[in-house]
C-alpha cells in the first residue's frame, strides 16, 4: 500500500527551504527518491543540514520527502540508516561479473542504476565506491570499461579554474553553479570519476599545491 504526501512547500522558511533543496539536489543527482543514510553521507561531505534537523522541522523524514516532491510508499518506512548490508570485494566482483554477462562489458553509472533495479540486493554505487575507494578502481578491478564523457585530466582542468575564481575549499554546490554558468563537466561527471567531492576536492588541491612547492 503507497499514499501520496502532499508536495506543497509554501510558507517553508528560509532553513525549510534550504533543506529541501538540499534534498532535490541529492535526489537529482541519484534519480531516485534519497534514502536518509545516503543523504546523511553527502550531508557531512557538503555540510548540508543533517537528517535529523531535517526532522526536527518537519516531523519526519518521509514528510520532507513529500514537501520535496517524492512519493512515499507506506510499506518502506523503516529507514535503518545504519543497518545497510555489508558487501566484501568478492560479492562486489560477483555483482559487476553478473551485471557483465546482462549488459556487456562496458558500464556506465546510469546503466548500472537501472540494472540494479532489476536486482535489487545488487550493492549501490556508494557500497561499490567505499570499498573499493572509487568507482573505477572497482569496475577496473572487474574487468569493466568505465565509459565517461570527460578525462580525468579534463575535469581536474575544470576543478582547477573554479578554485582559481573562488578559492580553495570548493563546495559541491558553488562548482554546480559555476559550472552551469560557464559549460563546465557536471558534478555527477566529477563524482562519477573520483567517487566523491571530497575526494576530488583533495587531489586536485594536492596537485596544486605540489606544483607550488
């Protein structure tokens, strides 16, 4: 049994506001509705306002997701943040070898996504990226060809002129916003190369800072 929360966000204040845009953001970026352990993860990385403030103005994290603009199934509301399962390196290499004899031997984020729909117990892209430390190191591991549209060298370039412009530090959303604006590679691009911001944030200020000693 499903029910539709409304999705009115009228009369939010500003705090309300933020958080759930943080929220569509997230959930921009996955394509599906944000579990509260994943939202948590990004929420440390971005210092977005955590999950549990965000019940704390809402009531509850499915009613923020409502406000947000997602459907909230009644029959998924045990949301055990940290209770996810646990996937060793070889169950991981099992998964991407089964996602290769479906798919092929070239994976991309997205394929793999709408693959693990069909195989739901499948570990998740953030499963894959912290055991293996990042999403191509794994798929490599497998003996998958990880297709991007852009080089590493590419995005580094990109990271490189938005912290020239606005300083070290970078946050996920200021690059968004610049990269908008000046037809840059996508933060889902970057976090698709480096597994995640901060660690794209730590090597390309590493290479910066190596070139200046």
């Amino acid at each position: 049994m499903s029910q539709t929360l409304s999705t009115k966000s009228h009369h939010l204040s500003t705090e309300q506001q933020r958080m759930i845009h943080c929220i569509r953001l997230l959930g921009d970026l996955l394509k599906e509705r944000p579990r509260r352990s994943v939202y948590r993860r990004f929420a440390m990385e971005q210092s977005w306002p955590s999950p549990e403030s965000i019940i704390r103005q809402f009531g509850s994290w499915a009613e923020a997701l409502a406000i947000a603009g997602y459907e909230w199934h009644g029959e998924a509301t045990v949301d055990l943040p940290d209770k996810m399962p646990k996937y060793t390196r070889e169950d991981i290499i099992e998964t991407l070898a089964l996602y290769s004899r479906d798919m092929g031997s070239i994976i991309t984020l997205k394929k793999y996504q709408e693959w693990r729909k069909l195989h739901p117990k499948a570990p998740s892209h953030y499963h894959i990226v912290k055991t293996f430390g990042s999403w191509h190191d794994a798929c490599a591991e497998a003996g998958l060809e990880a297709s991007v549209t852009y080089s590493k060298s590419e995005l580094s370039n990109a990271l490189r002129e938005a912290i020239h412009e606005m300083g070290f530090s970078l946050s996920f959303e200021a690059y968004r916003e610049w990269a908008k604006r000046n037809n840059k590679p996508s933060t889902k691009a970057i976090l698709h190369r480096y597994g995640s911001w901060s660690a794209a944030i730590h090597a390309v200020e590493s290479e910066i800072f190596n070139q200046k000693l």
